[in-house]
C-alpha cells in the first residue's frame, strides 16, 4: 500500500506565518490561489496542549478545503513526518509581495511626449 503523502505548508495571512499539515495541495480551479484540504493535526494523548495548535483546530475546525492565493505561499514541502501547525509573527525576514502590479493613473499606452 502506497504511503499517504503529506506536506507541510507555510503561508503569510494577516501578518502571521501559518504552518499547517495537509494530506493535499494543489494548483486551484480559481485563478491564482493553491488549494489546501485534508488539514492534520498532531493527536496526542497526553495532558500537554500546545495553544497554537489549537487556535489553528478550532479556526479550521469546520473547513474541508481552503483557498490561499498564491502569493501568500511561503513555502510547501513534502514531509515524512508531521510536526506541530502553529502561527507566529512574520518578522523582518518576511514581505508582502506586492498586491498590483499596475498602479492607478499609470496606464501611460498610447501617450505621445
């Protein structure tokens, strides 16, 4: 039997790194974001609760599939093992990629100096 793939993705969301585990990501059928579904969460039978991993349960807790635009990917690696989803700050190390590509007013085609 085949083994479950698995994939660790990092992506920026209101200024936050989310990390999450996921049994599936893929290119979406909406243009410009990654489908994300199949999330997994470290089900541990011990007393120890990380907090951060279960804000990211209960936020997800209904979703079955969920849609990241592509420029907030961060990172997706296919991991053997699953670590601890969590969400941090993102720091100095991480930048927005910038929204538009055009400003306003700056459509300059077929202008004549």
């Amino acid at each position: 039997m085949p083994k479950k793939q698995l994939y660790k993705i990092s992506f920026l969301h209101l200024n936050k790194v989310y990390e999450v585990y996921a049994n599936q990501v893929y290119q979406s059928d909406l243009h410009g974001f990654v489908t994300i579904e199949g999330l997994t969460f470290n089900e541990r039978s011990t007393v120890v609760v990380d907090p951060g991993e279960e804000k990211l349960k209960s936020e997800f807790e209904q979703v079955k599939r969920f849609f990241v635009p592509m420029h907030s990917i961060i990172r997706i690696d296919e991991v053997d093992k699953q670590g601890t989803a969590k969400i941090s700050d993102a720091g100095e190390n991480i930048a927005h990629f910038p929204s538009s590509v055009y400003s306003p007013g700056s459509n300059d085609q077929g202008k004549k100096s």
